[in-house]
C-alpha cells in the first residue's frame, strides 16, 4: 500500500464527524492522521525512555493538566481530541495549575472500591457514579478510566483496594451501576483492566495462566456482567499476556467474546504502555494505544506500507473510536464550569463511606458508643488517617478528615498530650522521609511504640481507647505478608498493652481498621473488645467513622472478601505472585533504557509465569467448600440490632425457564437498620465439580425501623445455574437438586429450599445472558 502522508484519500471540502457518516470521514483521514488517532498523544514524563515519550504527534493537549491521556484532534475534519482521566475512586487530575495561584481544581476524593462494594448497594454506586462523573464533565474529561473490576484472588494484590471483591456476579454488577452512574453525566467510563491483571508484580510481562473454567466463571464473568448490563464506552486492556499472549492482543478475547458474544459496541484501548506488539494490537481489536509512543507510530507507520496491517482493520478501529467520539462532552462543545458542586459531593462520600464500613466484632455491645466519652487515641493513623491508595487510584482532594477530627466533631473529646506526642512524633517523622517518588505510595511512618508507662497514665484518665491500624498500598507494587498483612511487632504490642491494661480498669479498646485489604485478624481479635473495619474511606474519613462509631449510622457494611485465619488459607497462596522464567523481553530492553532509577525499578520487568493452578476456587468458593474456618466469611458484618429472615418462597418446585424467590426480613432489634442479604446456590454436582456455595443474587433492605419487614425478590434465569465446560465450550446446566439458600453471610444461611431441573441444558455462548 502505497501511503502519502499529504495526500488525504477524500476529495474537495473535507467531511466532518457528526455531519457526515463515519465512513466519509474516515476516508478522508490521510494514512498518517489515521494512525495518529489509534495512538494517545503520548506521555510527557521526563524519566521515561525517548521511545515510549510523548509528544506522538503536535504536543501533548494541556486540556486538563494532570489528566491521565489525551488522543489527537483532527480540526479540519471537525474530530476533536479526548481527555481521559483516572478513577476509580475520584477524578485524578493536577489541583493546581501555572499562573493559577489563587484556583485549585480539587476532586472529591470517594471511599476505595472495596468500601464501596461493602456497601452491597447498586444503588449507592450508581450515585457515586453519578457525582464522579459530574465531576469528571464539570473538569472537561470526556472519559473517566473507572471502574477496576479484577477479582481479589489473593489478599496481598496490591491493587485490590480499586477492585471490588472476590465475586464475579458481586463485581460485575457493582460495575455496572457505577458506568451507568458516570455514563448518566455524559461521560465515558472504562471498564478495567481486561483481564485477569490480579497482582502487580512484572504486570507489564507476567503470563497469566488460567483454565478456561475458571477464566469463563471468575475472571470474565464480571466484565460480561457488566457490558451487559451498562455498556460502558470503553474498555480497558489489562498488562498481562494470558495463556501465553497479551490480553491487548488477542483477538479472541476482544472481538470473538467481548463484541461478538457479549455484544459490546465501544472501543478498546491499552492500559499505558501495555503489550507489545502494535500490529497485534490493531488486528485484535485493540482499538486505541494509551498513552501511544513515537515507536508504536513508527511501526504502524511501516506495517501499513508494508501490508502487515490491512487498511480496513485500522479504519474498523477508527470507527470505533469515532463512534465514542461523538458522545462526548468535548465534541458536543459542552462549555464546562471547571468548578463541581464539591460540597454536595463530599456528602455523598461521607454517606457512601458508611454504607460500607464493616462492624467485625462488637462484645458486649461496646459499640455504639455513648456520647460525650474522652477517648484516648491511639495508632499513627487516628491522626493521619489513610484516605484511600496510591497510583492512578490516587485522588487530589483538598482534605481528609482525620478520625480526631471526626470525633472531635461528634462530640467527643480526645486525650489531648497523647494526640500532642503523636503531632510531634508525625511531623519529627516526616521531615525524615524521603520525598514521594513519582507513582509511588507516600512514604509512610512505621508505628510509634508508646511505653507502657504512658498507656497507663492515659489510661487513668479517658473512658476507653481505640487503636488505629493503618496501611498504605497503590500500584506498581504488592503487599507484603510480614509488617502488612501481618501486623508488625510494634502494632501487636500496642494492642496487647493497651488491652491489658485499659481491661484491667475495666474500660473498652475498639480496634479501627483503615486499610486497602484484607489483614490478619485471626491472631489479636479476641483481645479487643470492638472491631471496625473502616476501609480507606475517602476524604471524608473521621466523620464517617465517628457516624459509626456513635450510632449516628447503624453499620451496613458486609464483607466482599474472605477474612482468612492465616495467609496460607487462600488456594491462591500455592502460586502467588509467579515465577521468574529465563528470557529476555524486547520490552525489558527498551524499559530498561530509562537513566531514572525509579522508574527503572517501576517498570521492572522480567519474564514471569503465574499459573492459576486454584481454578475457580477463589474465595468463599474454596472456604465454603473445604470447610475452611475463616476468621470473617464473604458476606459477614454486624450491626447494632438484629434481623430476622422468614417465609422463604420459591416459585415453582420444578426449574423452567425462571424462578422468582421472596424472602421478609424483619429488623427484631432496638434500633433502625439495613441488613444485606444473599441468595447462594448449591447446584448438583456432575461432570464439572461444583462449589459448595455460589452467589446469584443479593440484595440490601431499605432502613427498617425496629420491627418493620421487607420482602425481598430475586429472580433466577437458566444461566444463573450453569457452568462452564471446557470440552464442548458451553454453559451446562445439570439436572438434578438445586438448593437455593439465603443467608446473612456464606457462613450463616438461614433458609434453604430446593427446586428440581430435569433436563440438562447447554446455553450457546451468544445467548449467555
Ligand atoms: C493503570 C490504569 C490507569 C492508567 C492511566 C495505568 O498505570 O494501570 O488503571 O487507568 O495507568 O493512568
């Protein structure tokens, strides 16, 4: 093919997008502006190696300073260019800009994925969304790179606090609120990171290899769920190849299954700097290269003269672009107000950040407390409390409120020396650490040890104490077991003390858990009286803790997540995080070129193998079925009153088509909540071995007042009942006994009753709801 860069394929006055079809258009676009368009204009980051920086073409769109990616405009065809911006957990963009001393652009920074999800409330996400992508429009982003959907297969994932849970039907469906939440605003969401990118370690090169059961069931089953049932515009690619290629570059993947069987319209596009090879990229569907680079420019460049990439595969990808286009904000002109409604939005985090909090444990009904208490607070992150984790998943708010802070708000009173020496200790700490690199998670301040001395003498003086445990994790990067998961000797020190010795004048110790994921609790739980499980719940932390911790909210919150006795517990842990293989990877060289050390080290990439030898025994999956005792089950959390399920009722006795079940809940305690419930499957066990307990339905009462009911309604179609079977490539449904359980978590089920299926029944995978 013979490509002038001058000539444009169209002739006289040239079409233009909206007016004209997409086919016009397109034919207008000169070789060269069309691969300009398949690439982003590129990253602007000095440390990167000359290959991989931007600008690709022109420079790179100063838009929206700090935004994550930009594509090329084309004026004289009237195309103009995207802005996309991180997700999940707020609009990440720069809060400042040059000559702008007196404007900040601060977004709100909303509760972590997993809190969300905590909140088992389509509802709420959908209003998350719905404020997120206000957000992201009243900025002039036309895409917000939101939500991560990737199943927490093992606890030290260090990016699982942008994820929802260990579900698939959990995930997908949570996702799905929330890209109908952001798409309400008018503006994109993408759906990522697609699929099976569970770790951090060598993401840019792991091969992850899956069973074609467990991929079916747990790793592409939320992304199905969720194209679905919102249609996101975008989907992002993840980094790992899977089963020996990368996911950006397989066309089975992206065309056969995501377009062809589940019927997804919008366009695909890399994470930054993901895959290999840009060729494969084109051909499988890949629709957009993000951030692009000069060498991808390149090689598209010769592979079109060349005739290794067919003409008509790039002008499908354009079109695909083209059509999400034409939805924006920024092609519909919309005149942005760069100045969001952040106070409205706040409230809606704070409240968000209580629906999901976790009650753990509560002996003797410690909490709520009663009002007015002196507190003696304990723990570095009581003062610098965590809001949420590193990376892309990062937020620019104008502040967090501290737990001090928020009880202070409350009401309640915090023993003033032991706040001072922890002032002294952060700040003396802090001019100690070493500047935040780029893309890395803040330096963090390892715990102070407080003498049992002055345990003792605070302890004389306040009502009750908590203890702060916090942790920090974000992209690039996995959890550790010692000092993360598990708690360091100092923390466990500082529970030990302060129990003993605040028990000892009998008062309470309520342990507050501000972390990104799952921690041991197995080993100290029994020696405190209380157990909050508050995540990393946003900027608006304190006030949603102290609205828990006194009752102003009755906790909600359930786990998405198994809470394990011990780290070896997960299946996952036989083959976590991989293996290094010996090989060398043109990508290492070119990344390997960068003169930046941490970028060296961030963009670390060796050959690497994870097998995924646990299948789709991930979770309560495994737990349940193993009868594995856990330290808190999937589905578990408290609250300070008491539900009551009853009348169980199936539709038929026999599995047609549908069945339709019903469920009342009664609150039986004192006090106004809301209870999550879940609906779990045992199916009959035939040629493919089935788990114990599977979720196909759950759902959260409005807040009943003490004694009020609710009936809840589930419905379950053919497909909820299948599974997939590699060797005839289809969902099989087997006849026999289904058991249909409802229960308060995968540990409590409190209502059982079966329905038969005669037949067995293969659904084709086009037909897969
Ligand atoms: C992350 C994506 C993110 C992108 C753009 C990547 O490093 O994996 O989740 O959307 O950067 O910032």
């Amino acid at each position: 093919m013979n490509i002038n860069p001058k000539q444009p394929t169209h002739p006289s006055t040239p079409p233009h997008l909206g007016k004209h079809s997409l086919k016009d258009v397109i034919q207008a676009l000169t070789s060269e502006e069309k691969i300009n368009l398949v690439l982003g204009t590129g990253m602007a980051v000095d440390a990167l190696p000359d290959d991989l920086q931007g600008p690709v073409v022109g420079d790179v769109d100063g838009r929206v300073p700090g935004a994550a990616g930009t594509t090329v405009a084309i004026p004289r065809l009237s195309i103009p260019a995207l802005v996309m911006a991180d997700g999940p957990a707020g609009v990440r963009i720069h809060p400042q800009r040059d000559n702008e001393p007196d404007k900040t652009y601060h977004c709100t920074r909303f509760p972590i994925a997993s809190l969300l999800a905590s909140s088992w409330d389509v509802d709420l996400l959908e209003r998350v969304g719905r404020a997120m992508g206000n957000e992201a429009r009243e900025y002039g982003i036309d895409i917000l790179l939101t939500p991560a959907l990737n199943i927490h297969r093992h606890p030290l994932g260090g990016r699982n606090f942008e994820y929802y849970a260990e579900d698939p039907l959990l995930s997908g469906q949570l996702a799905a609120a929330m890209v109908n939440g952001v798409q309400s605003q008018g503006v994109g969401a993408s759906i990522k990171h697609f699929v099976a990118n569970n770790h951090e370690w060598n993401r840019y090169s792991i091969n992850v290899k899956v069973d074609q059961r467990a991929l079916r069931e747990i790793y592409l089953k939320g992304f199905e769920i969720a194209v679905k049932a919102s249609q996101p515009w975008t989907v992002m690619t993840s980094y790992n190849k899977l089963n020996g290629t990368y996911t950006s570059e397989r066309r089975d993947l992206l065309t056969e299954i995501l377009r062809d069987q589940w019927g997804f319209t919008g366009l695909v596009m890399t994470d930054w700097f993901g895959g290999d090879d840009a060729i494969a990229q084109m051909n499988a569907g890949n629709d957009l290269l993000m951030p692009g680079s000069q060498k991808q420019q390149q090689v598209l460049q010769r592979a079109l003269v060349n005739d290794e990439l067919d003409a008509s595969t790039l002008d499908t990808n354009i079109e695909n672009l083209l059509r999400v286009i034409q939805q924006t904000p920024v092609f519909k002109a919309y005149q942005y107000s760069d100045n969001p409604d952040l106070k409205t939005h706040a409230a809606i985090a704070r409240t968000a950040a209580t629906e999901g909090m976790v009650l753990l444990h509560n002996r003797a009904a410690t909490l709520p407390l009663s009002p007015k208490l002196t507190i003696a607070l304990f723990g570095n992150s009581a003062y610098q409390t965590v809001a949420g984790g590193s990376g892309s998943g990062d937020v620019n708010a104008a502040y967090t409120v501290s737990l001090q802070q928020g009880l202070a708000a409350a009401g309640y009173t915090s023993h003033r020396a032991l706040g001072d020496d922890y002032a002294t200790f952060i700040a003396d700490q802090m001019t100690e650490l070493p500047p935040q690199a780029l893309f890395r998670p803040p330096p963090t301040i390892a715990e102070r040890s407080v003498s049992p001395q002055q345990i003792e003498t605070v302890a004389t003086q306040v009502d009750m104490a908590t203890i702060s445990i916090g942790r920090y994790s974000g992209e690039f990067a996995d959890r550790n077991a010692e000092n993360d998961f598990y708690l360091s000797g100092t923390e466990k020190q500082l529970i030990e003390q302060v129990a003993s010795t605040f028990h000892s004048r009998q008062k309470k110790v309520v342990v507050i858990l501000n972390v990104g994921g799952v921690i041991d609790t197995a080993s100290w739980r029994d020696q405190v009286d209380a157990i909050l499980l508050a995540w990393q719940p946003g900027q608006e932390a304190g006030h949603a803790m102290a609205d828990l911790l006194s009752g102003r909210v009755n906790p909600s919150g359930k786990l998405t997540t198994t809470f394990a006795m011990t780290l070896d517990d997960y299946p996952s842990s036989q083959n976590f995080p991989g293996d290094v293989l010996e090989q060398t990877l043109s990508k290492q060289a070119l990344l390997q070129q960068s003169q930046d050390d941490n970028m060296k080290q961030l963009f670390n990439v060796e050959a690497a193998e994870v097998s995924y030898e646990d299948s789709i025994w991930v979770g309560y999956r495994a737990f349940s079925t193993r009868k594995l005792h856990t330290a808190y089950p999937f589905g578990f959390g408290l609250s300070y009153t008491t539900f009551q399920y009853d009348e169980l009722q199936l539709s038929d006795k026999q599995f047609e088509k549908e069945l339709e079940v019903k469920v009342t809940i009664t609150n039986t305690g004192a006090v106004a909540g809301k209870e999550v419930v879940q609906l779990y499957i045992t199916a009959p066990q035939g040629n493919l071995i089935k788990p114990t307990l599977e979720l196909k339905g759950f759902a959260k009462t409005e807040c009943l007042a003490p004694g009020a009911s609710q009936i809840l309604r589930f419905t379950l179609g053919e497909s909820d009942l299948v599974s997939f079977d590699p060797d005839t490539d289809h969902w099989v449904c087997t006849p026999g006994t289904y058991c249909i359980h409802i229960g308060a978590s995968s540990e409590d089920i409190r209502l059982s009753n079966n329905v038969e299926k005669t037949e067995e029944t293969y659904l084709p995978l086009e037909e897969f709801r």
